[in-house]
C-alpha cells in the first residue's frame, strides 16, 4: 500500500512496528523512497481495513491500497 508523509527512518519504523504488531502480519517492509510498504500478510486473520487502521493509528495516511 501507498503510505503519505513518511520522511525519514523514525516514520518508517512506526509504520513498520503498527503493522508488524497486528496477529497476522508476517513482515511489513517501508520503502520510504517510493512512501510504500510491502506487506506480508494472512487475509484470513487480518483484513485490510486492520492494517490500514494501523497505519493511521501510527500517524500516517494510507493513500493507496494496492
Ligand atoms: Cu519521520
């Protein structure tokens, strides 16, 4: 998905812990330069509104679900 406002390494890592603290989520990997991040996940324990919901609760907006 398309994240917005990611600067620098701190946002990456908020981004990163949100997601990766959620049961389900295998890896969640920022790519800051591109404001993306890649994650590995099981559809069946965690939908994508719980991860988007992670990410705004890391203070960041999801622009883009891909
Ligand atoms: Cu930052």
């Amino acid at each position: 998905m398309k994240i917005a406002g990611m600067s620098c390494n701190h946002c990456k890592m908020a981004v990163e812990r949100g997601l990766s603290g959620l049961s389900g989520v295998d890896s969640a990997v920022v790519n800051l330069a591109e404001g993306t991040v890649q994650i590995s996940y099981d559809p069946a324990t965690v939908s994508t509104s719980d991860l988007q919901k992670a990410v705004e609760e890391a203070g960041y907006q999801v622009v883009e679900l891909c």
